[in-house]
C-alpha cells in the first residue's frame, strides 16, 4: 500500500526555487504592465520576458502540462497543482512558465484532435510561447449551453461558411488564430450537432465587434470579445478534430482547464490568508491587537481550514487524472470541484478585505478584484449550477431505491432481521 503527503526532493528544489523566482521576478511585472499580459510582446518587454522564460526553461518547469513529445515534462496534475499553487500569484507568471490558459487547453485539443498539418501552423508556435489563441465557445444568447446556440456552418463546395456571434471570446483581440464552436447539423442528436474550426485572426469576416471588461475596468478595453463570424470562409481543413465532435472535444479541454482554475485558485486563497494573519498582528486597535479578537480568530480558523480541505480535495482529484488518464472517470470530482471553488474564494477573500476595513476596500489592497474574481470562478467553464447537477447525478447513480415501504436504515426492519440472524442466541423474553 501506498499512501505519501510527501514531494519527491529533487521536484521540492523546483518548487523552491520557482517559489523565489515568482516573487522577486515575475510579480513586479504584474505591478508595471498588468495589462499586456496577453499581448504579443513588445521588443523591449521581450527584452525583460525572454530571459525570464529561458531561466524556466533551464529549470525544466516550461510547459509543465505537456508530454515530453510536445516539449514538457510529462510531470502529471499532481506536480502541475503544486506549481500552479505558486505561479497562481501572479497573473504573469503562466506566461512565463508557459502554462497560461486559454493556450494551455487550446494546445491540449491540438495535439489529440488536430493534423499534422494544423500541428506544424498552429501547435509549435503556441507551445513556444510566441503566440496567444481564443477558445470561441459561449454565445449572447445561450451563454454556455450547447443546446441553445445559433452559430453555425455549413457546407459550400469545398469550403466552410461560419456565421453568428460568439460573446466573451477571451483574449480576441491579441489571439494570433481562434478556435470556434459551432452547429454543423442541425436534424444530428444532441452532442453529435457541432464541429469545431480553427479561424485565423486575419480571416475576412471575423470582426471584434467590441472588448468586455470585467467589473471596474473600463467600457470597450477588457480582454472578452463579442465576435461576429460574418459569413467567415474557411477550407474543409480548418476543421479542428471530425464533423460533429466538437462537443467530446470541448469536454477534453474544458476538464483540464476546471482543474487548472483551482490550483491557481489555491495560490490565491493562500494569498489572501497571508495577508489576513499579516494585518491582524499588525494592527492595534480597542485595546489589543486585531489578533486577539475573537471574531478575527473565528475569520483565520475558519479560513485555514476551508484552504486545507479544498487544497486537499484539488490534489486528490489531480492524482486521480494521473491514475486514470481519462477526464471522464473523475468528471463528478472535478465537477464538485468547480463549486466548491468560488465559495472558498469569495469566503476567505471576503474575511481578509474585512480585517483591512477602509483599506482592503480601496483600489490600494487586491481585495475587490479577489471577491469579484471569486464570482467569475463561479461563471467561467460552466455555471456552479450546472456542475451541481452533474455532481448529483453522478452520486445517485451509485445508489438504488429501497426496495419496500421502508427505508434499509429502517430500524425496526433492521431490528426484526438482526433478531432472525441470532435467533438461536436469544432467550425467549427477547425474542
């Protein structure tokens, strides 16, 4: 039996060190250009990022998600969740380390479901970090559901035409190429109806209509797009994967990129703890520290619990992708997972802007982009409740319904079979 809580020391020196490097080198970047983070590179922001990546890749931590043929180190979910606990820091970091998301789970689809030809054009130039990339799914109308979407392809000699709108098209706007979701056969059943297509950003008819931001950021400079795919053009070999499997093939992605959300997730509860357990023994306030105040104590305790549970729960789930291979043996794991996530987030997030007061709701403390990011976790890659569903579903499917009036847990039922069982041992005034 096998059973260890325990980092192998040489992958400990790694994370180690990747701990020093995020802090003292990559987290300034956030503070100086916090919103290029997904913009092609300047050639004198490539002077500060370029070298930054080789040390990386010297510490053979790039692209730690990948297979080694496709140029990682095929270290498995469980390593990749003790790294993100720390690249989750900083919005720079996965750029640097070159496991930023949408790209990590736009390569991951590449690999198993593209050609050798879409490798070559779209996957090398990904995995090397030179380009950035969308995943065009979600839709104005029916936001992530699969059911209700109106953008479609169809046939035309030797071509495919795309049309419709797409709604929250991350990172658009600097993507070097988009992979979009659309209806390919309306009369084929659920989940076999839609095919998946790689869209060069230059494609005649891909139009921006406008950038979304999140919460304060300003109107028409976020980073998700409303795209119009009007009338796109696009040769049968743009087709990502066969016609009408474009649902399994999201599914793929989508598994990954769960899982991925709550490592990072993790870095970020743990950032915000940090801070909390910081403020309360520095500031002194009606007679005693902040630290000595019971309810401030009832915020920590229940904080580091909550983090210890849910950091538990994330590697568990990590080393059973590893265990199995197979995202859809541990769907109901990643899927409670997803919903457990924003409210740990929000929680502890929450309790560390309370113990700051004026100061961790100001634009000085990251408290206000924490909690509102908290409640974009609940959103992102499928809504919270949604993935109850699933998790419901999943459970009850282990179990069956008694099979008479009375429940089995019945104690009188129970009670009458455990007297049959031992009849012989009872006396008569017991029986």
């Amino acid at each position: 039996m096998s059973w260890d809580f325990e980092t192998e020391p040489d992958f400990q020196e790694k994370l180690d060190w990747a701990d020093a490097f995020v802090r003292e080198e990559v987290e300034p970047l956030d503070l100086l250009w916090p919103d290029l983070v997904f913009t092609p590179p300047s050639e004198k922001l490539r002077a500060v990022i370029d070298p930054l990546k080789q040390q990386v890749r010297d510490h053979g931590l790039w692209a730690t998600h990948l297979e080694p043929e496709l140029g990682g180190q095929g270290y498995g979910q469980v390593r990749l969740c003790l790294l993100n606990e720390i690249l989750g820091r900083s919005s720079w970091a996965p750029v640097i380390f070159g496991c930023q998301a949408p790209d990590t789970g736009n390569a991951e689809i590449i690999a198993k479901f593209g050609t050798d030809e879409q490798k070559e054009k779209y996957l090398q130039p990904l995995l090397d970090g030179e380009v950035f990339s969308t995943f065009s799914m979600t839709e104005p109308e029916g936001g992530s559901d699969p059911t209700q979407f109106k953008c479609r392809a169809w046939a035309d000699g030797d071509e495919w035409v795309i049309d419709g709108y797409k709604f929250f098209s991350s990172n658009a706007k600097s993507a070097e190429f988009l992979i979009v979701m659309v209806v390919t056969d309306e009369n084929a059943p659920r989940g076999k109806n839609m095919s998946m297509f790689i869209v060069p950003a230059d494609t005649p008819g891909l139009i921006i209509e406008r950038n979304v931001g999140l919460g304060s950021e300003p109107i028409g400079e976020g980073s998700h797009a409303l795209v119009h795919y009007d009338h796109v053009r696009l040769p049968a070999s743009a087709m990502l994967g066969d016609p009408g499997q474009a649902f399994a093939i999201a599914q793929t992605r989508l598994g990954g990129g769960r899982i991925h959300h709550a490592m990072r997730t993790i870095a970020q509860c743990q950032y915000a703890l940090d801070m909390m357990c910081e403020r309360a023994l520095s500031r002194y306030t009606k007679g005693s520290l902040l630290a000595d105040k019971q309810f401030v104590q009832g915020y920590i305790s229940d904080s580091y619990a909550q983090l210890a549970q849910f950091r538990l729960y994330v590697l568990n789930t990590a080393w059973k992708i590893d265990k199995y291979n197979d995202y859809k043996k541990v769907r109901k794991d990643i899927s409670a997972i997803k919903t457990i996530m924003p409210q740990v987030y929000q929680d502890i997030a929450g309790r560390a802007l309370q113990v700051h007061g004026a100061l961790g709701a100001s634009n000085e403390m990251p408290f206000g982009r924490m909690v509102h990011g908290a409640h974009v976790m609940a959103l992102v890659d499928g809504a919270t409740e949604v993935h109850k569903v699933t998790v419901a579903k999943a459970v009850l499917r282990d179990y069956e319904p008694s099979d008479d009036l009375w429940p089995t847990q019945h104690i009188p039922k129970k009670l009458a079979a455990a007297r049959a069982k031992y009849a012989a041992h009872l006396d008569s005034e017991e029986k």
